[in-house]
C-alpha cells in the first residue's frame, strides 16, 4: 500500500485549501453574472431560447 514519505505542513494544506475556496467563489460570481445578463436581456455569448419554451406551453 503506499504511504506518504513525508507529513504535509499546514501551510501546504491552508493554500490548497484557499485556492479550492477561492475557485468556488469565483465560479459562484460568473453564474450570477451570467444569470443576471440572462435576465435582464443583455447577453450576448450565451444562448437562451426564451421564444421557444413560450411556444411549447401554449
């Protein structure tokens, strides 16, 4: 079975775990971003196919 050779510091363990955080934060801000360009209308590299979901309920 493999066995580390050496313990991890806790400074190596604290920065991979604030990089870890830090990628969630990041990726949580560009949904909301992208979520509130969709709502208000203004986005332009994403497509949202608004028209046709109106289609299919009626």
């Amino acid at each position: 079975m493999a066995v580390p050779k050496k313990k991890t510091s806790k400074g190596k363990r604290n920065q991979r775990h604030a990089t870890w955080k830090a990628k969630a934060a990041t990726a949580a801000e560009r949904a909301l971003s992208i979520g509130k360009s969709v709502l208000s209308g203004r986005a332009q590299g994403f497509v949202y196919p608004m028209a046709d979901s109106e289609e299919a309920e009626s």
